[in-house]
C-alpha cells in the first residue's frame, strides 16, 4: 500500500510508535482518527511526494501531529537530499516533531513560529504544503510571500468534500493555476496542487 523501501517503512514505523506515545499526552490529531493512522494520516501524506517529486524545499505549514510534514522529510531521508522546515507554533507540538526528526533521521527543522512571521524567516522554498489547517483563501494568503520571490512555487494542499466551494471563494482574491488530484487513500477528498499564484487587482 505504502509503495515504499524497507528502510523507509521502518522510520516511518518509528514515526508511528512515538506519534501512538506522545498522542496520549497531547492532542496531535483528531482522537476518533488515531485508528486509522496508517491510512488516514501517513499515507495519506505519501502520496505529496508523487505529486512534487523534483522538489528539493520544501515548507509545511502548521505541522501539529507531522503530517505531511515529517512523513516527507522521512522519504526526503531516503535519497539523502531534500529538507522540510516545519512550521507550528505550538511548543508542545513543535517539541513532538523535533523529537520525531531526531529519532527517524528525518531531513528537517522545526520552527516554533508563527505562520505570519515564517514568510520572513524562511525565504525559500520550492514547495508549501498544509494538511486539515485553513480554508484555501487564507492557505494562499500564508503562501504569498513564498509565491512573490519565487514564480515556480508549487502548493500542495489536501482538501475534502468542500473543496470545489473553497476554489470558488479562493478565486474571487487569487489567480491560480490548479490541477486536482484524486485521493489514493480517502475517496472524498482531493489534493490541490497550485501554481503561479497572484493576488488578483
């Protein structure tokens, strides 16, 4: 199912034992979801790496429980190339996912900031990517900056059922070039891939 390496399957097993142990501590994920980590959250977040597979920078937005986060920077490991800067504010959070990297050889940082403050704090990247964070208006609000220095930049958000209404709000602020890509995992949902983002007037 997860279409991955031996030595990829076994970090990611151990992503998955710490987010079970730290999970009972803290609120990582939606509790009623914690069941079907393999597929609902994991592999759910594999499949970005299909999508964007040149992608060298990438820049995750409000990581929480490390997904799509730590999930890309443990594939990224695998090729001994590539970085994540994870981006959530949340200390106790954001001590999780530095956890998480230490202990699977992800390729990654973590910064406890602000959304708002990350767009001067980290200047590049070829890539954001976000996951159950914000509606796509404000999603492309926090990528913006990104999108200003660099008119390659790729956008990767998954979405659910009320992804088409999101689009038509989004577009009333934003141009965009968009390609939609079915969920291999959720049938309900989407992943969003955007590119050539402009703020519109």
């Amino acid at each position: 199912m997860l279409g991955v390496s031996r030595e990829t399957q076994g970090r990611l097993q151990r992503f998955a034992e710490l987010f079970m142990k730290w999970s009972a501590k803290i609120n990582l994920v939606a509790p009623s979801t914690i069941d079907a980590l393999w597929t609902r959250h994991i592999a759910d977040s594999l499949q970005l790496r299909n999508i964007v597979p040149e992608a060298k920078h990438w820049i995750d937005l409000g990581s929480g429980g490390g997904f799509p986060g730590i999930v890309t920077a443990i594939v990224l490991a695998e090729h001994g190339q590539g970085w994540v800067d994870l981006v959530e504010s949340n200390h106790k959070k954001a001590s999780f996912l530095r956890m998480a990297l230490l202990e699977t050889g992800g390729r990654g940082s973590v910064h406890p900031l602000r959304i708002e403050e990350a767009g001067a704090k980290l200047p590049e990247a070829d890539v954001i990517s976000a996951r159950a964070l914000a509606e796509l208006d404000l999603l492309l609000a926090y990528a913006e900056p990104w999108a200003q220095r660099n008119p390659e930049l790729r956008m990767v958000f998954h979405k659910g059922r009320d992804y088409l209404d999101e689009i038509d709000k989004a577009r009333g602020r934003w141009a965009f070039d968009l390609v939609t890509h079915q969920s291999a995992v959720e049938a309900d949902s989407v992943i969003l891939e955007i590119a050539s983002l402009k703020r519109r007037g």
